[in-house]
C-alpha cells in the first residue's frame, strides 16, 4: 500500500474501500451497536458524525487544543464512563491537519492518547487523508498506527492525492477485525471497482504519486499562505484563526454573539462569498462563531478577494 511503507501492515488486514468514508461506515456498522459510546474531537469531521448519528450511537466530544486533543479531559471523560458502566468503542481522531481546524496532533498527545486507549482497552480510529500535504518541517506527524498498530484502525485516501472522484481509500484494522469489516464492507457495496484498482495499480507501479505530490504540496503551500496573509490583511480585530503546517483547512473564529449559519445567506447573496459554517461539526454545544475555510481550489487571487470580500461582512455585522 502506498502510505503503508511506515507501519508494514499484514496484507491481510488491509481493506480496500470506494473511498475512506465508506471505510468508515463499514467499520461503523461492524463496530457499533445503538447505545455504544463513541469519543471524537470537538469539532471533528462532519461525515463522521452524519455516520455515528444514523447508527444511534453516543456520541461524546473532547475539546480540541492547539496541539491536538485534550488528553487530560479525555483520561477523565473516559475514566468517568467506564466507572458507569458504559460501553466505549473506539476514539475517533483526525491527528495531522484535521478537518475542520487543520491542527496537528503532538507527538506528545499522541502517545497520551495512545496510553489510554491500551490502559482502557479502547481502539482508536485514525482517519489520514491529509499528512500527504505538509508544508512546513514537522516532527511530529508519526501515524498513530506506526506507534501501536494493535490499538489503531488506520484508514486513509486516494481522493485526496490522486483525483477526487476515484473513490479507493483503505482500512488496515487489527487482524482479528478484518473479517467483520470486510463482511460489512460487501453488504454496502459489494466490492470495490475491479477497473479502478487496476488503474490504480499502475499509476502506483510508475510511481507517479510520489512524482506528482512534492509539485502539489508546492502548489497548495502557496495558497495557503496566500489565504493566512489575506486574512492578516482583512479580518477585523475580533476574529482568529488556526494556521495549519498543512492539509486544505483553515478555522475561523468570530465574536461570540455572530451565528455564521445564519450569516450565511448574506455572505452569499450580498457579498458573493461562502464559506462552511462551524456548527455542522460539532456533535453537541457548537459554536456557532466558527467556520471552516478551504484554500485548495481557488486561485490564489480569488483567495485575497474572497476573503477581502468575508472581512468586510465580519466588520458590518
């Protein structure tokens, strides 16, 4: 597998899948039963949630720091759930250049979050579809699964470094897992496209991947700064922001009385500008201030335009 060369899984154990979030349905309905617990971040990837909610499940969040989840409300939120009683699956995480903020995970927080999941006899589920694009020197991006691959259900891409609508991502789950998934994985779709992983299966042969993704990071790293300095320049003096050493997101956060869902409508219809809205990606409690801004697909002079255009309706609210 191609990101594989850093844990060297059994090949038994890996999954193909049309697309990670197939992946993670098929993990979801293999691992889940309606009351079960599961713990993400807060905030944490909007169809990971859409998953977890159709599957009556729990859903507990832990806030998300500047360097990753907070290990220390975690050891106490699953401390105080296990003494209940309550039945805790795995842990959902986005470690390196999450979506929606872009934070990466610490080195530190990782092997915390590790600690606990093996203390507590809990998995952890890594979703990776953006450690591909790092722009900066980063040490602390090690997979989760690399540091404790019999804890840690790896799940990643190709939609992300290859073409978006190619839809092949895979799993690589404890052994004495697989077969559970892959059960699930045919109920949903079967199989995956015979045609695309052969495809597939040559671009990888003539190593047009690793080609292609240092002239992408590249590419990617210029809009992102782009979009950081057009922020520097317009957001009025209420408003923060994350600044990613990679991936394709940038959170925003506005004073604490403006709702972006509701400020929505006028940013488009006034201002001819969109953005996603903070509140989708919360599982409870969300703060309807945040937003999610993508610097991947527009041009770099879109960017400085686009976010000229959101500073001025953040300064006429």
């Amino acid at each position: 597998m191609y990101r594989m060369g850093r844990g060297s899984p059994d090949p038994d154990s890996i999954v193909i899948t049309s697309g990670s979030q197939e992946g993670l349905y098929a993990l979801s309905l293999a691992l889940l039963d309606p009351g079960d617990i599961v713990i993400v971040e807060r905030p944490t990837y909007l169809a990971m949630l859409q998953i977890l909610k159709s599957l009556n499940v729990k859903i507990v969040d832990v806030e998300l720091q500047e360097d990753g989840m907070d290990i220390a409300e975690l050891e106490s939120t699953v401390k105080k759930l296990k003494e209940s009683g309550e039945k805790i699956k795995f842990i959902y995480t986005v470690p390196t250049c999450q979506n929606p903020t872009g934070i990466t995970m610490s080195l530190e927080k990782r092997r915390g979050l590790i600690d606990i999941a093996e203390r507590y006899d809990i998995y952890i589920v890594e979703d990776d579809p953006y450690s591909y694009y790092l722009y900066e020197e980063v040490e602390n991006v090690t997979p989760l699964y690399k540091l404790c691959p019999d804890r840690v259900i790896y799940c990643s891409t190709f939609s992300k470094i290859l073409v978006p609508g190619f839809r092949i991502g895979w799993l690589v789950t404890p052994r004495e897992l697989t077969p559970h998934v892959v059960k699930m994985k045919q109920i949903v779709s079967l199989q995956t496209t015979t045609i695309t992983q052969y495809v597939l299966a040559d671009i990888l042969k003539r190593g047009i991947i690793e080609r292609r993704l240092p002239q992408l990071s590249e590419y990617y790293k210029k809009k992102r700064d782009a979009m950081l300095e057009a922020l520097e320049t317009y957001m009025p003096d209420h408003v923060t922001w994350t600044r990613p050493v990679g991936g394709m997101f940038i959170w925003v956060r506005t004073r604490s009385d403006i709702d972006t869902t509701s400020l929505l409508k006028t940013a488009i219809e006034k201002y001819g500008v969109a953005y996603v809205p903070g509140e989708a990606f919360y599982a409870s409690r969300p703060h309807r201030n945040t937003m999610r801004l993508n610097f991947t697909y527009p041009s770099v002079r879109e960017i400085f335009e686009g976010i000229e255009r959101l500073g001025k309706l953040l300064k006429n609210v």
